[in-house]
C-alpha cells in the first residue's frame, strides 16, 4: 500500500493529473462559499435545519446550497440532463444510432446533455429563488430573481464544466469526485455538533455508539456491494495454429453484483429534488403537500427513493452491460460457457444471470441506502446527518478512484517492462 503510495508521485503523468484534481477541487470548494446577494442567511439556515429535501441535498453540495452560493445548484441539472438524454437513446431511435455512431455521436449527445443543462439549471434557480422570495428569506423583485437566476445558472455550467475537465485531464470521474467532496467537507461539522450534543446531555452516549456501529455496518456493507462479483467460468476450446496447440485453458467473466455503482443513488436523489423545487414555485396547497411529502423522512419519499434505486440500477447496467459483445468475443476466442450453446443462447442465458444479480445488488443498494435514515429517525438523531446515500457515494466513489489510479500504475509498470525490453531486443513498442 505505501509502496503504491509513493509509486503515485514518482510518476509524472500521474502527479499531475493528481494535482489537477485536487486544485480543481479547491476552485469547487471556493465558489462554495461565494454567496449570492440579496438572501437572509440566518433564515436561510433555519430553513435547511428543518430535515427537508433541501437540507439533504445541501449534503452534496457541501454546504453551497444553504449558503445560496454561485454554486448552489452544484451538479444536480447537469445529472437531470444526463438522465434525460440516456432515457431518450432508448425511446428515440435516432438518439440511439448517434450513441453508435463512435466518437462524434458521443460528442453530439455530450453538446445537447450541456444544453440540457443549462434549461434545468435555470428552471431549478427560478423555482428556488421564486420559493425563497415567497418564505421572505429572500427580498429582490422579479428582475433581481432573474439575474440572481442567470447567476445561479452560470454556476451549475461552471460546476458542469469543472467536472468534465476533471475527469479528462485529473483522474476519476468529476462529476462523481466533486459530490465526493461535497460530502467529505461536511464530516468535521457533523461529528462536532454530535459531540457538541453528547456533552450538553441531549444525546445519550449509547445512542451515539449505537448511531457509530450502524455508520461502521453500512460502510462494511457498501466496500461488499461495491466489490462483490459473480464468475462465471468460461471454457477455451483447444486449437492449432501453425505447429501449436492454443486454448484448452479456463477462465472467468467476472460480474458485478453492483455494476451501476453510485449512478442509481446519484440520478435518485436529483429526480426527486426536481418536482420538490418545482412545487416552490407555487403557494397552493397541493405545492406544500408535495413538498411535504419529498422530506428524507416521510414514507412516501422512502419507498419512490427505493424504486428510483432499483429502476436506475437496472437502466445503467443495461447502458453499460451489454451481453451480445461478451459473447461475440467468447466466440470469436473459441470460449463458452459449459452446458451452454454458443452464440444467441449464451448471451441471453449471461443476460439472465445478470438479470438476477441486479436484483439483488439494487435491493441491497436500496436498503443500505435507506436504513441508517429510519433508524436515526427513531433515535431522534437530527444533527448525525450521515445516512446511508452519503456513505454509499462516499465509499463508491473512493473505491472507484483508487481502482482507476491502480489501473495508471499498473499500466506505467507494464510500459515501463515493455520500454526496458524495447531497448534490449530492438524495439518492441514499434510493433
């Protein structure tokens, strides 16, 4: 492990794309606290300690949200964006042959995913604005909520866009990374005012360890979910090439009990912020009730938040997984899967057994996800605000940045062997 550590900085490349990440991340933190003016922050405050949806997302945002900050939006209408334009390659066929159409049609669907952006950055920054107004936290006229709006859609593209230049010059995914820290920034706070409670005597300490062991579960079960695998084993077939034998060997296709990561918890919690934010547009009761109803804690945001989780875990394996190209390439290699017929057979039974696997994984998701928040619901835990979303991102994305910058050494060590027997044998990178 320290081994790796330092093999990090002695490579070049990946020092840099390192500090790339780590300084964009601090352009992120920064814009975080510049606040939009016009906005009571006192009552701003009260507002998001209330445990609505909004003091949930504030969670991701690190704290720019209850500031009102120029990023208060954070990645939320690039994230609604994305899913829109995935949900469209599926029904629009058009949208569907542009995603195969390599790398220009990639760049097509990543230019209307930035105009998507900035339509729902502005709906959303018109909605919170026009709410706040509404609650007296905030006192511009219309034209002030306009250019407070434009500023607030300026921020969520200048979010979009660090987290697009982090992923293709840092390392790891941006968007992801830039939720990551969102988070991470907000653990002091929280174990401050938890401590802060147990000394005043308004927390018992048993609860406090209680609310520890369950925080130390879910992290034990997040590293499983995220980690665990199915392998199917794969037979090669044995065949002569010139005067050798190749093939006869076994091997494996590793399946992911949770292929789709931290997307579906990711995409979950900004559909469910959309109707909330838009419901504070309006002062009519049905507004309020549905505003009510998106709280973290209420039955009915549970269960949609569960279905969301598993609707999502099934829709991105299905982007991502795709069985048809495993078993082309098994074929194509002389592999199978034993008791299986090549071709059509294998691939739908590899879609079956993933079909189960997702299941699976996106109830575990779900669970995890959900648990911590009811049992510091019943604990009365109001200020231990960790439930099991934050953690899951937290520990998804870790798990994932680590594993990318594993890969990067792993690929420097193998070019390294390959540049030093180069030199020895004539030059074995030309081939």
């Amino acid at each position: 492990m320290l081994d790796s550590f330092r093999d990090t900085f002695r490579l070049p490349d990946l020092k840099r794309r390192i500090l790339f990440t780590l300084a964009a991340l601090f352009v992120y933190r920064l814009g975080a606290h510049v606040p939009t003016p016009g906005v009571d922050a006192a009552a701003l405050g009260k507002l998001f300690d209330q445990g609505t949806l909004l003091g949930f997302l504030d969670l991701f945002a690190g704290g720019a949200l209850s500031r009102f900050s120029i990023f208060a939006l954070g990645v939320t209408p690039y994230i609604n964006s994305s899913i829109v334009m995935q949900l469209l390659a599926v029904v629009v066929p058009s949208i569907e042959k542009m995603q195969k159409e390599g790398e220009e049609g990639r760049k097509k669907i990543v230019q209307w995913t930035r105009y998507g952006t900035i339509v729902f950055a502005f709906i959303q920054a018109v909605g919170m604005t026009g709410w706040l107004r509404g609650l007296g936290i905030y006192s511009g006229g219309m034209l002030d909520i306009i250019l407070v709006s434009l500023t607030l859609t300026t921020g969520a593209v200048a979010v979009m866009w660090l987290g697009e230049i982090m992923s293709d010059h840092g390392i790891g995914n941006g968007i992801s990374l830039l939720i990551f820290a969102g988070i991470v920034v907000r653990i002091p706070e929280a174990i401050i005012r938890t401590v802060s409670l147990v000394r005043l005597g308004e927390m018992n300490v048993l609860v406090m360890l209680l609310a520890i062991i369950i925080m130390v579960a879910v992290i034990a079960g997040c590293v499983m979910l995220q980690e665990g695998q199915r392998r199917l084993p794969v037979q090669y077939a044995k065949r002569m090439v010139g005067n050798k034998m190749y093939g006869g060997q076994s091997s494996f296709i590793p399946l992911r009990v949770n292929t789709a990561g931290v997307i579906p918890i990711i995409f979950a919690s900004s559909v469910l912020l959309f109707p909330y934010t838009i419901a504070g547009l309006f002062q009519h009761s049905i507004a309020r009730m549905i505003q009510q109803a998106m709280s973290p804690s209420s039955p009915i945001y549970m269960i949609l938040y569960v279905l969301m989780i598993i609707f999502f875990s099934y829709f991105y394996t299905a982007v991502v997984f795709k069985p048809e190209d495993i078993s082309n390439n098994m074929k194509k290699n002389g592999g199978f899967i034993l008791g299986i017929r090549p071709g059509k057979p294998t691939t739908d039974y590899i879609e079956k057994v993933m079909g189960r696997i997702t299941l699976g994984g996106s109830i575990a998701l779900a669970v995890i996800a959900i648990i911590p928040t009811v049992m510091t619901g019943l604990m009365n835990i109001n200020t231990f605000y960790f439930g099991g979303t934050a953690v899951i991102i937290v520990v998804g994305v870790a798990l994932d940045t680590v594993h990318q910058i594993e890969g990067q050494l792993l690929m420097r060590h193998y070019e390294g062997i390959l540049k030093r027997r180069g030199g020895k044998s004539g030059g074995l990178l030309k081939l």
